[in-house]
C-alpha cells in the first residue's frame, strides 16, 4: 500500500474511522486531500471528535446498529479505501469484514514493527492478520535492497501522554452525546490514576532493582533466558494467542522452565513499562516460583535497558510482542508462543517451548534471511515518522516520509478474507 506513497491515493474516496490518540488522522487527512483523494472521517467518541471534528461522520448508535450505518456511508460515499488504527477493535473488526466483502480496499495502521522510527501502514490487516510472506525463501531469493537512511524521531513518551490525556478528557466530558459507545479501553478520567501509579512505580523499582543490569549482563551473561510481557490489554495477546492473560502466560512459561531448563540457568521476566501502573506480578511470580521450587532462580525486572538484556541473554521468551525484532537482531534464539509476523523458520525457535530451553542453540539466527526481512518489512509496511510527535518533513501535514522505491508486485500470502487469518498461521507453540 505504501509502494506509490500519497499518489496511490490519487482520486480515491478516502474513509478514515478511528485513528491513534491525538491529531494524526486529522493531519493525514489533509496529505490524502492535498494528494487529490476524498476524504471522509467517522468519530465515534469525544476523543474521536475533538481531534476531527469539521465535517466529520458521526456514529452514536449501539454497536448492533454499526453494520448498518456502515453499509450505508460506504454507498453514499462510494468509498474506494478504507484506512483504520488497530484492526482488533470492534468496530473496525465488523468494518473490514464488511469492506473486504464489497471489495473495498483496506489499510490498517499500527505501531511500528521496526521501531523507534517507523509507523506500519499495511493493506488488508496487521500482526497476526498480516499478508507478510512467512516462507523464508521469498526473502532469500530476492534482490537485496538498500534502505534509504530514516529521521530519528526522538522521544514521543510526553507527546504521546499529552494527546492520551487530551482524548481521555474529552471523551468523558462527551460520553452524553455518544452514550452508547465502548472503547476498547476504560475511557474515565480515574484512568489518569494509574499513570500516576506508573510514576511512583518506576522510581521504587528503580531503586529496588539497583544493580541488577550490572550482574545480568556480567556473571550472569548468556545463563539467562529473558521473558518479555506485554500490556495486558494488548490486543496481540487476546486476539492472536491462546493465552487468556498475561499471568497465564507467565505461568506457562515459569511452569516449562522449571521443568525443562538446563540446571544453573535463571529466568528473567520483564515488565512492560506501558502496563507498570496497571499491574505488578511480584506476587504471582514468587508464588509460582516457590511452588516450583526455583526462586532463586527466577527474576522480575522493570525498567533496565532492553538491549543490553537481549545481548547477553541466552535466550528470550514472548508471545508476539515486536521486541522479537529487536532479539533477531541480536541473534539472540526466540521462542514465538503466539502468531508474529516474524516467525519464520531460520529466524524463530520451531519447537516447543519445552524443547526451547536446551535446544535453542541448535537453531540460530540466520542472519542474512534477517537482514533481507527487515529490509523487505520497511520496505513494504513501514513509514519514517510517529503517531504522535510529528516530524518535520517538508510537504507533510502529518510528518512521514512515504516511500516509493517499490516497483514490483507484493508478494502476499493467501488470506481467508472471511475469517481475516492467514492461511499460513500456525497454532500457538506453547504447552
């Protein structure tokens, strides 16, 4: 979808619906317009409305009655594309169900798969319903291509708070004119609390976990296996694993580790920094690692710098989260137990999780067959810029740096557009 940049959008019936949190659809509006496509906006909470409200499609009905309303603005508007943030969340799952009915093209965006400077911008669906090739000799066979140089974006994490806040606000101050919405998330104000939380979290384990780094990545190099959790309601978790938690999956992975690690070696599990203010599972690890036994050998970590961990780790533990990438690179082995866009042969861990612990080493990284996906992912899916804080690109309302270096055809794996899941995807590999 990004191959022609803004041209592709050239005299095309634009229809945006919910978008990140802040200004970007609003200003991505506008490049479509000034690019000679049409464009429409659907708001359906205050937050959806504040950021576009001019002219803007507003549905306040139940959710029963969106595939209705839906049909009809895409028949009155003869809409030719549809362009959607997050492709789990209800409304949008009943949209592209609909739209890929009619033929109706579809662009899903999403937080970059190669981060920190890149958003993902894909046709048909993202993450685990990506059309991503996941057969390792179609990166292998293919010429290499140079990646131009990207622009930094920098630090988004206040940008970013700014516009959540701003939404949260408005959302609640609006919850009168679209009473009958449900947000995927809580939208109250009491949400700013665990913001809060996270602030003075961060500092107690910051100061409890002192020196911690030191050691992982000195005495304790390469005899660790890192596990790397996500906010609990990621979508990528519920959606694209089978795994009903997050303290299901630490259970099931401290449960394989205890029973299958090689003697000596540790496990650290890690927190994601966007869920600190929302959970702390100090309780539940050490719970399950004395009922297996292995509390000395069984870390919960915060805040330490995720690269160092992924260089001197021995192996690292996840069920989809994008830090996969970042372990490819690396070369550190991966164990993938849900759907990823980068579980590939050569690349992941194909065994079980109880094999992963001593059988990673014996089947590394391939480096090249990396190196060539990476490049094909930025190549086909990613965009230099942020959601949130907007880089200063000459010609561009909303900040990115579309490509257009692609001229040959994607390569896409078949799709079951009724069911929206790859036909290639396997089953979770976790016990």
């Amino acid at each position: 979808m990004i191959k022609s940049g803004l041209s592709e959008f050239k005299s095309k019936r634009v229809l945006l619906l919910q978008g990140p949190l802040g200004p970007f659809f609003k200003k991505l509006g506008r490049d479509l317009t000034r690019a000679g496509a049409q464009v429409s906006k659907v708001n359906f909470n205050g937050g959806d409305w504040l950021f576009s409200s001019s002219g803007s499609i507003l549905f306040r009905g139940r959710v029963e009655e969106w595939p209705a309303f839906f049909e009809r603005v895409l028949s009155e508007h003869k809409i030719d594309v549809v362009l959607l943030f997050g492709d789990c969340r209800a409304m949008h799952g009943i949209a592209h169900e609909i739209a890929a009915g009619r033929g109706i093209e579809i662009g899903v965006f999403e937080e970059g798969y190669v981060r920190p400077d890149y958003i993902t911008l894909e046709r048909f669906g993202v993450n685990g319903y990506s059309q991503i090739p996941r057969d390792p000799a179609v990166y292998l066979n293919k010429p290499i291509v140079d990646i131009p140089q990207n622009i930094a974006v920098g630090n988004a994490f206040w940008h970013a708070t700014w516009w959540a806040m701003s939404y949260y606000l408005a959302s609640a101050l609006l919850r009168p004119v679209f009473r009958h919405y449900e947000h995927h998330r809580p939208l109250s104000l009491w949400e700013g609390i665990p913001w809060l939380r996270s602030i003075w979290r961060k500092q107690y384990f910051a100061r409890k976990e002192k020196g911690s780094q030191a050691e992982l990545s000195s005495t304790l190099t390469k005899q660790f296996y890192l596990v790397v959790l996500q906010v609990h309601n990621d979508a990528q978790m519920h959606v694209h694993s089978d795994f009903e938690s997050i303290a299901a999956f630490i259970d099931c992975t401290l449960t394989s580790f205890a029973q299958f690690a090689p003697p000596g070696t540790h496990l650290v599990i890690k927190h994601h920094p966007m869920d600190r203010g929302y959970h702390d599972h100090t309780r539940l690890i050490a719970e399950l690692a004395r009922r297996h036994g292995i509390q000395d050998s069984v870390r919960y970590i915060h805040d330490q710098h995720l690269p160092t961990l992924l260089e001197h780790a021995r192996g690292v533990v996840l069920v989809n989260s994008t830090v996969g990438l970042s372990a490819l690179h690396h070369s550190t082995p991966l164990m993938v137990c849900g759907e990823a866009i980068y579980d590939i042969p050569g690349l992941t861990f194909q065994g079980s999780l109880d094999q992963f612990w001593r059988q990673a080493e014996e089947q590394p990284v391939n480096g090249e067959l990396y190196q060539r996906f990476r490049n094909y992912l930025i190549e086909h899916t990613q965009l230099n810029g942020n959601f949130y804080r907007q880089l200063d690109i000459a010609g561009s309302y909303a900040g990115l740096q579309w490509s257009a270096s692609v001229d040959e055809p994607e390569v896409i794996d078949a799709v079951d557009e009724k069911s929206c899941q790859p036909t290639s995807s396997q089953a979770p590999l976790c016990p």
